[in-house]
C-alpha cells in the first residue's frame, strides 16, 4: 500500500479527522538510520503524527517541526513537515535498545520524562511554538494533551508501527479527530464510545484498513465525508550547497583547522543520514566564500 493521508469532515463539520498510512516512509526513516526496534516504533509515531498535522497547514511554504527533549536513553527525536506530505525526522540516539513493556515495544521508557515542543514557521515575523511536558512518552497521548493544552482542541490521536520478525517496518499509521467548539453532546457521546472499541491502530493495519477504513470505524455513525487525500512520502532537501553553506555558517577559523588538518571531510544530513564529502580543494573555496 502506498503512503498516503485522508482528510475528512463527520457530522455536519462538528467533526474534522486526519488518518494516514505510513509503512514505507516509516521504513525508510528506519532504514536511513539504522534504528533499533524501540527507536523504529518512536520515531515511527512521530513522523505519522507529524505528517498528519502538516497537511493540517494551509500554505505550500509552512514549516511544522516536532521536538521531544527527554531524559530517557534514545536521547530525543526531531521531525519536520510540510503542507504537502512531505515529513523527515530522526532520533538522537537510534541505536537504543530496551526490553519489551507488557509484550510489547516500551517506547514511553525510551522516553523517560520531557518535554514536546511544537513549532510552527508559517512565515509570520515569528514561528508559533507550543510546549507541553510529556504525559507518557507513548507520543499519542502527548500529541492529544499538547492539542488540548497548547491549541484548545479536544483531539483524540492514535499511532502505531509494527515491525516484523526481522524488525523492518510491516505496517504503519494512524488518525487525529478533532471536535469543534459547536459540536454537539450527542456527537461527542458517539465518538467516545466509538473511540473506546478500537483495539489498536497496529491492529486495524495489520487487518489492512485504509485510512479511510480506520475513519469509517472511528467516526461509525457520524456521517463521514472524505474530503481530500494526499501522498505522504519521507523526504529531506538536504543537498551539497545547503551544506556547504552550514560549513560556511561555522567560521572561517573552524574551515582552516579543517584545512590544517589535512584531509578530506564527510558530512552527514542529520534528517536523512546522507553523506556528503568535501576535498581540500573544496574547503579551501569554500573558506574565501566565509570571509
């Protein structure tokens, strides 16, 4: 199945919903980094949550980024997304490894306590940024606490990533529901009991629901209309000059000891862990360009 994000209205607007399918760009990421179990899973949730909410933005050139600062071994965990299904993300410390909690990966433990931040660059004089401290660590419930705290959203936001027996991704996704201020007490009622049957989102996607099958169940009797969709891919624009220009950003002291020294360098994109390399010659042009 491709990645891809639905959007979607229920019950005469009083209801707005995001579902999205992620295994492949999940994989990537996974794939990209080298993660472990536990830091696949982490990450994992985040990219989808942070994929879904960047389709929530309006403009082409909106920049939404996650941040977990935490004090549990994997470090933290960055993601960024755009309007247009574009995510990328990585983990501080992939290479965490935990044993499982209750059968199952102990993502909240990898955690530990923190913080989420949510910032958002829609290219006003200054980016919105929220911060609310972690409740689980488990990256659901936190999303739902930050959009309840931090936008006064009453959200319900579910996420899962399953791995297979060789710990690459089998499947991924998830969905954020969001109430508006006029929704009714019969709506709200109908979605709490709806939201209570659901086993897991790990489960409805390895039943193979589609998004807009996992809406289906989550807003059953609500009157769901899908409004749009769009592809969801994992994608970085790192490139040779945007990182040329970082070692610029650096000094031209920090560029001569390079030089000093010798040898070549290789760079790496910290979102995708592509690698660039840079000759003497190619540090030496780039040391006029820093003064």
């Amino acid at each position: 199945m491709k990645d891809y994000i639905v959007r979607a209205t229920a019950a005469g607007a009083q209801i707005r919903a995001f579902a999205a399918t992620t295994g492949n760009l999940v994989e990537m990421a996974r794939d990209r980094h080298n993660l472990s179990p536990v830091a696949s899973a982490a990450l994992g949730r985040l990219l989808t949550g942070g994929v879904m909410m960047g389709s929530m933005m309006k403009n082409d050139t909106d920049v939404l980024t996650l941040q977990v600062q935490c004090g549990g071994p994997i470090g933290g965990l960055t993601v960024t997304a755009d309007s247009l299904g574009n995510v990328k993300g990585y983990v501080v410390h992939p290479e965490v490894m935990l044993p499982a909690k209750n059968g199952k990966l102990d993502v909240g433990g990898a955690l530990g306590p923190g913080f989420l931040n949510v910032i958002k660059d829609m290219g006003l004089k200054e980016p919105y940024s929220g911060q609310t401290m972690l409740q689980t660590g488990e990256i659901a419930e936190d999303l739902t606490y930050y959009f309840a705290t931090s936008e006064q959203v009453p959200s319900s936001v579910g996420l899962g990533v399953l791995l297979d027996r060789e710990n690459t991704v089998q499947c991924a996704g998830g969905f954020i529901v969001q109430v508006m201020p006029f929704v009714e007490d019969e709506t709200l009622d109908r979605l709490e009991q709806n939201i209570q049957k659901i086993t897991s989102v790990t489960e409805m996607l390895d039943h193979g629901h589609t998004p807009e099958q996992m809406l289906e169940q989550v807003l059953d009797g609500l009157h769901l209309e899908v409004t749009d969709t769009l592809p969801a891919h994992f994608y970085c624009n790192c490139s040779k000059a945007r990182i040329e220009k970082a070692i610029i950003s650096i000094g031209a002291k920090e560029i001569q000891a390079m030089i000093d020294d010798g040898e070549d360098i290789e760079v790496k994109c910290h979102f995708c862990n592509s690698a660039y390399q840079f000759t003497i010659e190619e540090l030496q042009e780039i040391l006029k360009k820093s003064r």
